[in-house]
C-alpha cells in the first residue's frame, strides 16, 4: 500500500514534504515574512498579513497590523525556527513558502497568528505559482 501510494506521488509530480531545517531569523517585514540569517525570506505559508488599506477604518488596520508584527517579531526575531518549505523554488519574490515551528516551544507560528486573531487565511500556495518567473 505504502509503495502505490509512493508511486502516486511520483507519477503525479508531488512530493513528500522536505524535513525540517532548523535557521535563525533576522527580521520580519510584515506579519507573515520574515528574513533569515543566511539571506532567504520566507513567506507563513496560508496566511495573508493585515494591510491597513484594506479596511475603511484605518486605526484599526493599523492596530492590528502592528500587534501582528510585535507578535512574530517576539516569537521569531533573533531566535532560530524550523522551517518546512513546501515547494522546492522560491516563489516569483524570491520567498520560500513553508510551514514554521519555533525551535524553543515547536509552537507552529501560523496557527498561534490565527488564534489570537492576527492573520487572515489565505492561498498564498497558489498566488506564488499562478505566475511564473
């Protein structure tokens, strides 16, 4: 069972999700971007940060934008994580879409953004690949 399953995936062009590789972050641009130390940027796979712009009432775009912010800043920002990229080239912007875990507490940083209400879900997957480079 395990070997069709193996071959599905092959013949399909899908593959196991790579291990997790554990690397330390620099800076967070906004709420779901962050810069690594060795130069890559990675983007919260499934999420979409607060824009400001996108609601009438701009006070409050902005609170939320910035709690966002504070929040990955002090749960990754000059701390190492592990990421789980889910594709194998970086998207049109150069960033690695994956999966982030912090290395202290493997606390999965998307899920901790969603439940204090601080990100949006969204198909950041398949708006990276509906253009190629």
């Amino acid at each position: 069972m395990r070997l069709s399953l193996a071959i599905l995936f092959i013949l399909f062009g899908l593959r196991f999700p790579a291990a997790a590789e554990p690397v330390r972050v620099t800076a967070a641009s906004d709420a779901v971007t962050l810069k690594l130390a060795d130069g890559r940027v990675v983007q919260l796979d499934g999420l979409i940060a607060v824009d400001p712009a996108d609601d009438g009432s701009r006070s409050a775009a902005d609170t939320l934008a910035a709690a966002a912010l504070a929040r990955v800043i002090e749960s990754t920002v000059g701390q190492s994580i592990n990421i789980e990229p889910l594709t194998e080239n970086p998207d049109r912007w150069d960033r690695i879409l994956a999966d982030v875990r912090t290395d202290s507490s493997g606390i999965w940083l998307q899920q901790r953004l969603l439940e204090e209400e601080l990100a949006r879900v969204g198909h950041a997957l398949l708006a990276a690949n509906s253009v190629s480079k």
